[in-house]
C-alpha cells in the first residue's frame, strides 16, 4: 500500500472528528450558561455570560446530524463559503490575464539584480524579502485582526514561493502564518483585544507596551522558523512534504513561463477611465476617512490622495503594457481594502465584493468578453470548491458541539479546577483551557464573548491583573488557529494552496508546540513584574 493511500483524506479527518464530537454528547452532562447583552465602550454589542450561572440541562445526544453537519456547517459559515467562491472566480480572471506572472518574472529580475551588491548577497535577497513579507502581515494581523483576507494572498504567494525555488508552505507561511503570529501577538485588534478587554472593564487597549514587546519576540521567532524551512527546501525541494502536491503549481508555472505578449489594447483605456470616473465620485462623497488603530483615530483624506496615485501610477503601466495595468488594479485593491477595513469597518461581505470587482475590471481591460470572464469566473469557482467545501464540513464540527450542549459543560468543569492553587499555575491553567476551547471554537471574539466574564472575575479573586488573563486569552486564541481543523480560515488557506491538512499539522505542531511554550514564559512577567497597564 502507498503512502498516499495510507493518509485519509482531509474531509475524512474532519468527518471523523464530528463523528467524535457527536459521541462526546452522549457521555457529557448538557449544561449551559445563562447570557446577557453587554454594550462595549464602543458602542457595539456582546452576548456574554453571566457570573454563577452555570446550570444542567437535559442532554442533546446527537445521531443523524453528524450527517446533516455539512448542511449546517455551510449555513453556519456561508459567508466564508461565499467569499472563497468569490476569490477563486475573480483571481482565476485575475490569473488568465498572466498579470500576476508579469509580476513574478519581474519581481525575479529585481531579485537577481539585488543579488549583485555584495551585502545583501550575502544576508540573501530572498531572505530580506521574505522577512518584509512576514513583517507586514504579521502587523496586520496584529493591528486589525487580518484573518480572512489572507485566503486571497494565498493565491498569490503560493505561485511565487514556488518560482523561487520554495513549496506551497512557504507561500502560505508568508501570508497566512504570519498573520497568524501577528494575531496571538495582538496589540491594537479589535476583534480580540477590544472585546477581551472591553468585557473585563479594562481600559482599551490598556497594556501595549508590553504586548508590543510580545509581538515583536513571537513574529522574530516565526520568520527564524521560516527562513531556517525555507533554506532546507531550496537546497533540496524533495525534502519538502508537499512536494507530490507542488507538481500542479511547478507545471502551471512552467506553462505560463511561455512567454507574454505585452501589448495596451483600447480596452484598457476604457477601463482605467471608467475606474477613475467610479473613484472621482467617492473622493467626492468620501473625501475624508477616520481610520482607527487602537484609540488613536485618524482623519485624512486618505481616498482623494489614493485616486490621484492610482491615476499617475496606471497612466505609466498602461503605457508599458496592460498587464502592469491590472496589477496596479490589484495593488490598489489591497490599499482600499485596508482603508475599509481600518476606516469604515469592512468585513467579508465588503472584501469579497471588492475582490470581484477587481476581477471584472482586470477581464475587461484585457478585452475578455463577457462571455469569456463568465466563464473564466465559472471555472474559478469550480477549482476552489473542495476548500468551499472542507469550510461547510467543519463549521459542522462547531454546529455538533453546540448543539450537543458539549461546550459549556467543559468550560465549566474545567473553571472549576482552578481553586486553590498559585496565581501563575492558575494564569497557566487559563492559557490552557484557552488553547484548549479554541481548538473547537476559533471564534476570538465568540471566545472573549464566552469565556471572559467567567475568568476577568476569577483572576481578582487569585489576586492576578485582569490584563494578565486578557494576555492568557491572547494567546490561547492565537496559536492553535493554525492548527485547529475547525478553523474555517486555516481549512480555507489549505484548500487554496491544495496543502493536505495532515501533512500541515505534521509540518507545524512542531512550532505550535514551540510558541505554545513561549506564551508561558511571556505570561511570567505579567505576574512577576510591574507592567505598565497591568
């Protein structure tokens, strides 16, 4: 038997677990906590426990619905499943254009140019590169929770990783890990900083000094894991475990490595005056933007100076080929996304809007039919329907325990067993049961919603900061979402980059387990010292 036979399928991995979470409901006393609406220092909303709540149901054993649990899944996370859909159609335009191999080719030259000054050659152009890359989306992760959004860079990255002599898991460790890192070392995120904090009634955004300090160890110590991956597999790229896998991305970069005929058509004039008569009238709506990081807010007339860029930019990329053009489109499409999502809180429903309009755009400035984009989209969408689909089956996961009245038992005993024992034991204890619930509810601000207002009152009776238990629920929250199967995102990721989910968590529980340990020792000082904000 093969070793490819001996590997179950990523959809029989997640099967198999709803198949043990529907178990788990028979064994399992149901119970449940009775929640309240909170309103936040923002404004904004949560569901939230309340204190002593706690109370047994009657058990909810499931049978049948492990069945009708990718049903659910996919109602449950329909708006992942659509923007998936949506990204794959539109990058699938985006990639017949051979935008993005313009791109790569180019960026190549410029890397081998790089190569000719003696220091950077001897640092290692890719590795300078690499290290912006992590940094930057580290940062987004970070500062505004960049999560979703990096199934989108997947498409991107995977392709270049591979043109530079790398895997598909460098791609996705340049994009998705490193958001990842970003994430569980948060300083300004609004979806788990602001809630954890606004739910404990601690200043927001309180404490950044020493979480700045957390970013910066956790991402340095992500792009030495990297660099240190990466070197292995350019000196040999069998050694890489997904290098069967890889042969789809080498002999697709090998057929667009034909060559491109770099030509303006009228279309692409047409396109750019109609984007700049669409971009006109919002610098005029919009002509000032309030971006926010953390508390600091920002007014600027951030869009009007966008639209002049893209106007100067687009007519010099015109004038050397269409190609440039369109990924100018795509550069300006991240540089919009990031204004609304920090400017006018954008969420998925808005991001994969503007990710299709960019696809139409790009198929009309290379003069594609409609019929041609239709079918170019159609096609899109079908090569990315298995990660649509892992998406809907393990939402399945999250719908069983729920519905199973699994999740608040657990909480519950495990919030119990914390009596009477030392402050940092007990703040170790939390990061665990943290870790250990995000392993089937990624949510963090589900998870902020569900389990702070148990722990923020529990760490003033152990005597420790409530910031400290807010760093606990930080961390808890962000390591294991590049491992947990119930991550809609993670399932997601891999699906785009056709990365096995087993030989990913062979790949990275080594490291997990490395920044698992990591969070401990920065959870030290929190205790031991006087932290600013805590």
């Amino acid at each position: 038997m093969s070793q490819k036979q001996k590997i179950p399928h990523t959809f029989v991995i997640v099967f198999a677990i709803i198949a043990v979470a529907a178990i788990s409901s028979w064994f399992v006393q149901g119970g449940e906590f009775e929640r309240t609406v909170k309103v936040l220092p923002d404004g904004s909303t949560k569901n939230i426990i309340l204190a002593d709540s706690y109370k047994a149901v009657e058990s909810q054993p499931q049978t049948w619905q492990i069945f009708s649990a990718l049903f659910e899944g996919f109602v449950d996370k329909a708006d992942i499943v659509a923007f998936i859909l949506l990204i794959g159609g539109a990058f699938w335009i985006l990639n017949a254009t051979k935008a993005i191999d313009a791109a790569i080719f180019s960026f190549l030259n410029f890397t081998k140019s790089l190569e000719k000054r003696r220091l950077i050659n001897k640092i290692g152009v890719n590795n300078i590169i690499m290290t912006l890359i992590m940094v930057l989306f580290s940062l987004f992760g970070s500062v505004f929770g960049m999560s979703e959004e990096t199934i989108a860079f997947v498409i991107i990255f995977v392709p270049l990783s591979i043109s530079m002599g790398y895997d598909s898991i460098v791609g996705v460790a340049l994009c998705f890990f490193a958001a990842g890192l970003g994430f569980a070392g948060a300083t300004l995120n609004p979806f788990t900083i602001g809630i954890a904090q606004g739910l404990s009634d601690v200043p927001l955004f309180s404490g950044i000094e020493y979480r700045f300090f957390c970013w910066v160890v956790i991402t340095s110590l992500g792009i030495f894991f990297i660099l240190r991956y990466a070197s292995k597999i350019k000196k040999d790229p069998t050694k890489s475990l997904v290098y069967e896998e890889d042969k789809v991305w080498r002999d697709k970069a090998a057929e667009e490595s034909q060559g491109i005929a770099y030509e303006t058509p009228l279309s692409g004039w047409l396109t750019f005056g109609i984007l700049m008569v669409i971009m006109g009238l919002f610098s005029v709506f919009h002509f000032t933007s309030t971006l926010s990081m953390g508390q600091s807010k920002l007014v600027l007339p951030v869009i009007p100076v966008l639209t002049v860029l893209f106007a100067a930019t687009s007519i010099i990329a015109l004038r050397k080929s269409v190609h440039f053009f369109i990924l100018n489109i795509f550069i300006f499409t991240i540089l919009y996304l990031i204004v609304g999502v920090m400017g006018y809180q954008w969420y998925i429903l808005e991001i994969a809007t503007l990710f299709f309009a960019m696809g139409i755009s790009s198929g009309i400035a290379m003069n594609y039919s409609p019929n041609k984009i239709t079918e170019l989209f159609i096609a899109g969408a079908k090569d990315i329907l298995s990660a649509a689909l892992v998406v809907g089956l393990a939402g399945g996961i999250i719908v069983v325990l729920q519905n199973g009245k699994v999740i608040d038992p657990m909480l519950h005993s495990i919030a119990d067993s914390m009596q009477d024992i030392g402050r940092y034991a007990s703040l170790s204890i939390m990061y665990g049961i943290q870790t250990a619930i995000n392993l089937i509810m990624p949510s963090g601000s589900a998870k902020a919603a569900l389990t702070m207002p148990i722990m923020a009152p529990f760490s003033d009776l152990i005597n420790v900061s409530r910031q400290a238990t807010i760093m606990a629920y930080q961390f808890g929250d962000g390591f294991t979402n590049m491992i947990t199967p119930t991550s809609a995102v993670l399932m997601g990721v891999l699906g785009v980059a056709k990365i096995p989910f087993q030989k990913w968590v062979k790949w990275v529980w080594p490291m997990i387990l490395a920044f698992f340990i990591l969070g401990l020792l920065l959870l030290i000082p929190t205790v031991v010292m006087d932290l600013n904000g805590f």
